[in-house]
C-alpha cells in the first residue's frame, strides 16, 4: 500500500517536473523571438531609413548581427517573409525537433514578416539524468511493490492455516475432555461394583473371611477406593476444562456448614491423632456460592492437611476481608494468619476461609505449580499410589474455587505448616449483620 502510493507520486512529480521544464523553456524562446524581433524591426527601419530596400535587406550588417547573437540555448534563427526566407542563422536542421518560437516583425511589407528562433531544450541532459533516476526508483519501487504483494499473500495464506490449526486444536481439546469425561463416566460403574461387593466382602455378607483373606481384600478395597477417587478427579477436570461444570447458587452460613464438613472428615483427623479446631465467628455475613463445589474444596484442603501434616494439628478459620466500608477483620486466632501474600481486589468484601496446618510445609519454589494438573512435591514412590495421592486435587480446588468467583492462595514454610485460603466474594447486601448473630467468635475443638 505504501509502495503503491509512494510510486504513483513517483510518476506524479515527475510529469509535473518535466512539464514545468519544458514551459519554462518555451517562454525563453518566445522572450528571445519577441525582443529579438523589435529589435529586428528597429534594424529594418533604419535600413530603409538609410536608403535600402526590403530586398536587399539580407546584406544589412546590423541585422545579420542581430540574427547571429542569440541566447546560448539558440540554435537557428531566421527572418521569414511569407513562404520566402529572407535571412537565416545557426544550423536550419534544429527547426524540425528544436522548441519553436515566432514573433511577428513590423516591416512594413505586404507579406506578413515574422523572425523564428529554434532553442535547443537547454536542460536535456538533466532530464535525461532525472527520468533515469527516476525509472530506476520506479523500478525499484515497482519491485518492492511485487514483494509487498507477495508478502502479504504469504502473511494471509500463515494466518489462514493458523486459524485452522487453532480450530483443530481446540476440535481436539473438546474430543480430549469429552473422552475423558466419558472414559470416566464408563468406568466408575464398574469401579463402584467392586468397591461395593468388596465392602460386602468384608462385612461378611459372602461368609466370614479367613485371616489370610482379610489383608488383600483390604489392599483391593483400598485400590479401588483410591482409582474411584482418582476417576471422579479426572471426571472434574473434563468437566471443568469443557465448560460443563454448572454453578448453583445458595445462601450459606459458613459456621455450620465448615462444622458440617469437619464432623465427617474427624475420623480420618483422629485416625492421624491430630487436632483440629474451627473458629469461624457467627458474625461472618452469608456467602452466595455453591455448596456442593465449596464442600469439594474444602475436603480435599482438609484431607491434604491430614495427609501432609505427621503431627500436630490443623485449623479451619474464616475472616472478612476488604469490602467498602473497610470492615474491622476479626481478631486472629492463631498467632500467624498470612493473608498478606496474594490477596485479591480489597476494595470488594470477601471471605478469606482458611485451613491452617503444622506439617510439612511447601518449598516457595513449589508453591506456584501444586496448583498444576497432575503437579506433586516430594512425591511417595510410584508403587505407594495411594499415599502418592493424583496431583488433582488442587488443580480441582482451584478451578472450582475460580468458578464461584474467588480463588485459592497459599502460604507456606518447609518444615512449619501451611494456610490454603479460599477467597469467596461477598455480595454488598449480604455485608447487613445476621439479625439473630450473637457478637461471639465461635472457637470449636473438634476433636
Ligand atoms: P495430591 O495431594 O493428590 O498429590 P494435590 O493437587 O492435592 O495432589 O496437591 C499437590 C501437591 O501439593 C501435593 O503433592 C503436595 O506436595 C502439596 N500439598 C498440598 N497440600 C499440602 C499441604 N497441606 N501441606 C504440604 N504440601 C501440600
């Protein structure tokens, strides 16, 4: 486009240039023919003056002199009367391609008297020199423009196949999760069979058990739990990657809800002789979200901090951070309560719901990618798949956590512990105190 333009002005001034050169040297050679013919006419006149007469007015001195001395750009010159030509200087031949100049003579004859000037173009070889150069540009311009052009179908042909290959990879994204999503649909019927026929198995429903019997049918009963768990993880992740995760909305209260989920995870606590302690103040305004996705984070950060915590003990806080009127943050209830790395957008409300925990701690090199799909720290061995745990369970939290319009941060030491917050957005309406609230934060040993 560029080129083009540049080309056709290109061509454009040099018309314009070359017109402008070859008027001004028209109007040198009518200056020239017009004084020279008065001058001419004067020169007549003085000859009749003198005693001679119009026919042999070609041997007038003065005249020829005048004819002879012209301009440099002159090549001919010559008095013509009527068809006759009375005097002729320079070279005669330049009439035919020269510029043309004529000028009427007051010679007081019949026949119309008129002198001619021939001037050569004066800047000829300039012109020559400039319309070289400038076919040259053209031509050069003329080969940036085929290149431009060329180049440009080649930009359009990349961006084409670029559009295609972007659709046959998002084409094969959805074939990906829509297999995955029913590979795992296919296979949790089966799994939920022998996990159930192996519960009936240890129950005795088959007939008791013989003592060597009972380790591998636990071993089975375990693997299969295990590979269900890893199938519904893998089912998520399908169903969140394709979009087909819904949100339903409720009004919850946090405080029985987390007691709720704590209560039905306090055996797996107790098995690991851990403690866990709830604080979560009656205070705390309702949140808008879905309980099932939030009931799914909340036990897999909590079975994460059993798995990854050899003593000690976890807790469960919720606080309400941010929001315009910059409400007060309840009083901490453990000495560290890391809200300072990561927090998000203050200027709304949200409930920055916390399992803390005294394990052992993720490396801040690490704490970035346990949020990745199938990304484990300090892995057991691959045998052990069922203290390996999936690497999902994360990725999962966090996606859901997303869905309901928060998000999930960490913080952690080696060695020290870790705080998982989930962010859940408070709607301005539900920021009204609860009218039945009692002032208190409820601090709950659960075990
Ligand atoms: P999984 O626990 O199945 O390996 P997750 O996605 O839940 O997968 O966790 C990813 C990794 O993050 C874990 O392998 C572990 O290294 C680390 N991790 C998660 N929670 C904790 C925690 N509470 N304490 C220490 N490390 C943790």
């Amino acid at each position: 486009m560029l080129l083009s333009s540049a080309l056709l002005l290109m061509i454009g001034g040099l018309i314009a240039s070359d017109r402008a050169m070859t008027s001004a040297a028209v109007a040198l050679a009518r200056t020239d023919a017009q004084q020279s013919g008065l001058a001419i006419a004067q020169a007549i006149q003085a000859h009749l003056r003198a005693g001679g007469t119009l026919s042999n007015v070609a041997t007038d001195s003065v005249l020829r002199s005048i004819i002879a001395d012209g301009p440099a750009v002159r090549s001919a010159a010559a008095i013509v009367a009527g068809l006759d030509t009375v005097l002729v200087a320079g070279d005669p031949s330049t009439f035919a391609h020269a510029i043309r100049q004529a000028a009427p003579i007051a010679a007081g004859a019949e026949a119309p008297w008129l002198f001619v000037v021939a001037h050569k173009p004066d800047a000829e070889p300039l012109r020559l020199v400039l319309w070289i150069l400038s076919l040259a540009t053209a031509a050069f311009l003329g080969v940036g423009l085929v290149r431009e052009r060329r180049q440009a179908m080649r930009i359009a042909e990349r961006s084409s196949e670029l559009e295609r290959l972007y659709s046959e990879v998002a084409r094969a994204n959805t074939a990906k999760s829509e297999f995955l999503a029913n590979i795992s649909h296919e296979l949790r019927t089966p799994l939920n069979a022998i996990v159930g026929f192996v519960e009936l198995l240890k129950d005795g429903v088959y007939g008791d058990l013989s003592p060597r019997q009972v380790p591998p049918v636990d071993r089975i009963a375990a693997s299969a739990t295990h590979l269900r768990h890893l199938v519904d993880q893998v089912l998520d992740i399908a169903k969140i990657a394709a979009g087909r995760l819904e949100v339903h909305p409720e009004t919850i209260v946090l405080r029985p809800f987390v007691l709720n989920v704590a209560s039905e995870l306090e055996s797996l606590v107790n098995e690991r002789g851990l403690s866990l302690s709830i604080a979560i103040a009656v205070t705390l305004p309702r949140v808008r979200t879905d309980p099932t996705h939030l009931r799914q984070i909340l036990v897999n950060l909590i079975g994460n901090a059993v798995k990854y915590t050899p003593t000690g003990g976890i807790s469960v806080r919720a606080r309400l951070v941010g929001g315009p009127s910059r409400p007060t943050p309840l009083p901490q209830t453990t000495p560290t309560s890391p809200l300072s790395a990561h927090t998000p957008d203050l200027r709304r409300a949200w409930v920055a719901l916390q399992v803390a925990d005294t394990g052992v701690g993720i490396a801040r090199a690490d704490q970035a990618r346990i949020f990745e799909e199938f990304e484990q720290v300090n892995a057991g061995p691959r045998g052990d798949s069922m203290q390996r745990g999936t690497g999902l369970g994360l990725a999962i939290s966090r996606r859901l956590a997303q869905l309901l319009g928060g998000d999930i941060t960490v913080d952690s030491d080696v060695g020290k512990g870790s705080t998982f917050t989930v962010w859940l957005p408070i709607h301005p309406a539900d920021l009204e105190p609860l009218p039945s609230a009692t002032p208190s934060v409820a601090g709950t040993a659960v075990n």
